[in-house]
C-alpha cells in the first residue's frame, strides 16, 4: 500500500475489530473511545432525548447538537457507524460536534439497534423514525424544515443512504443533502475492491463477510436483499436527494461507493464524490493533517446544503 505519510503512521496501532464475535468487536471499540480526546462543545448544547420508535418497537435515544449561536439552523440526522454490530452516541460525538459548531446546523444522532441481536430492519427502522421525529420537531429544535439531511459513516452510511430511500418511497421527510462516508452499500461484494483487499487497515473483506451475515440474520442467502438494506439494489436511485460522497483508495468499500454515486448521477441526482488516494476506511477518524482535510470538506458540504 502507498498510503499518506500520516496515515502509514497510524497503521501499526490500529486494533482489528474482529465482527465475527460482535462482543469482542464491542469492548474493542470501547477501548478505543476512552482514547479519543473529547470535542470543544463550548459552542453548542448537547441534550439526549427518548423518542418513539417504529410502531410495536421499542423507544429509541437521540442526542441533540444544537449550536448556540442564533437559528434557525439546518437539521442533520447522523448516523454512527460500526459494521451493524457495534457503535453508540459515543462512537462519533466528536463528529456529531463539529458538524453542529462548524457548519452551524442541529445535528441528532441516534442509537438504533444493533444487529446480531436485533437484524434488518430493526436499525434502518429507528433511524428512519428519528428522521421522522427531527422533522416533527422541527420548530422547537429551532430547525428549518426544508433544510434537512442525514449522514453516516461506513455502515453509518448504509443507513443514511436507506432512510432517504424510505423518505423517498413513504413520501417523505424531504431530504437536502444525503452525506455517505466511506459507505456500505451492496451486500454482494462483487467489486475489483471488495476482491482485493483482504488486509487492509481498520476493514476488510472478511469482515464484511462476517457484518452482512449478522445484519442480514439467519437464512438470509434464500431471500431477495432490501435495498433498504443493501441501497445498490434499489431499482431506481431517481427523485433521491443531492449526495456527497467520501471513499478511499485501500477500502474493500471504495469501488461500491464509487458505483452508488455513479448510478445516483445516471438517474439526475447532483453528486460529488471524493476518492482520497493513499488512504484507508475511516482515516478521518485519526486526527491526521489529512483527516482533518476531510472533514473540512464535509463541514463545507453541510454548510452548503444546509445553511442560511
């Protein structure tokens, strides 16, 4: 691999969160949060609310940005990453308060059930009625109701790519701006990428392997996927909102980012992808010279789709 010299850096250091056994992968994780320096939240509040879940299931947690500077403001609904298995509101709160510090929206965050336990569509279903509820509660979040998006990183962006299909198909909440990092998007993993890269830093395809058999839950090779589930097999990408798209050169995940966004602009839908050469899943995670390019870049795209 040619990585960044910043990025080379990193690699040694960067456990394997081994998703086969999701309660490894869990405490690993962990581990790796109680590491991270906290964000400067001085410039926003940060509140967590219990909020009605899909009907017959149970509640869910959001976590709510809110900038402290005079709104309204635009509303993202992000959501965190962690192959289906893992994650929480802890796993990308810094990402949660840069976006609502430096591009000035209302960010909500949510903590949707996490497979084996609880398969598709347990957590596409609550993130989806987090969109509902941000929507809803547009004006005493001090949000702007046609300015809405949702993100996601990695798996993260499955779910965000998934909530604006299911926007799109149950005739709303109208989206602005879908932001997919570095995302999954097809459980086929037929790709020159998803062949290729085996052992690659922070993911792989074996642990791709192992995250679509426990999102997609037993018996799921007899049964036709949900796009809901995988996005690539929509049959349609058309009437989505605008995307912006991250991927990375050493990603088993590149090439099918690369097609979501080519197959979203097939079907009239404004794109920008940025395919960052010599790096890996996730690398804006690291707080490198180069992570932080990134994220200036996605701090701009919710400001551009969002904003005033």
């Amino acid at each position: 691999m040619n990585l960044r010299p910043d990025l080379a850096a990193l690699v040694e250091g960067i456990p394997y969160l081994d998703v086969r056994d999701p309660q490894v992968a869990r405490a690993t994780l962990k581990e790796l949060e109680a590491q991270w320096e906290p964000a400067d939240t001085s410039a926003i509040t940060v509140t967590e609310q219990l909020i009605p879940g899909p009907e017959g299931a149970p509640d869910v947690v959001v976590r709510v940005y809110s900038p402290k500077a005079p709104g309204p403001h635009g509303g993202l609904l992000w959501i965190h990453g962690g192959g289906f298995v893992m994650g929480s509101l802890e796993t990308e709160h810094n990402q949660c308060v840069w976006f609502a510090s430096q591009a000035k929206c209302v960010v909500v965050s949510v903590q949707y059930r996490l497979a084996p336990e609880h398969p598709f569509p347990a957590g596409a279903e609550d993130c989806y009625a987090a969109l509902r509820w941000l929507a809803a509660q547009a004006g005493e979040l001090g949000v702007v109701p046609g300015r809405l998006g949702v993100a996601g990183c990695s798996a993260g962006g499955a779910l965000a790519a998934a909530v604006s299909l299911m926007a799109r198909d149950r005739q709303g909440p109208e989206l602005a701006l879908q932001l997919l990092t570095f995302p999954v998007t097809d459980d086929r993993m037929d790709t020159p990428s998803a062949r290729r890269f085996h052992d690659t830093p922070v993911w792989s395809t074996p642990q791709s392997e192992a995250m679509w058999r426990h999102y997609l839950g037993e018996g799921h090779e007899q049964r036709e996927t949900s796009p809901y589930a995988a996005p690539n097999r929509a049959a349609t990408l058309a009437e989505l909102p605008p995307a912006h798209i991250v991927t990375a050169e050493y990603d088993p995940l590149r090439d099918e980012g690369i097609r979501y966004g080519q197959r979203l602009l097939e079907a009239g839908v404004p794109v920008t992808l940025h395919q960052w050469s010599g790096a890996f899943h996730i690398f804006d995670s690291f707080g490198t010279a180069t992570g932080e390019r990134s994220i200036a870049e996605l701090v701009h795209a919710v400001r551009e789709h969002l904003g005033d």
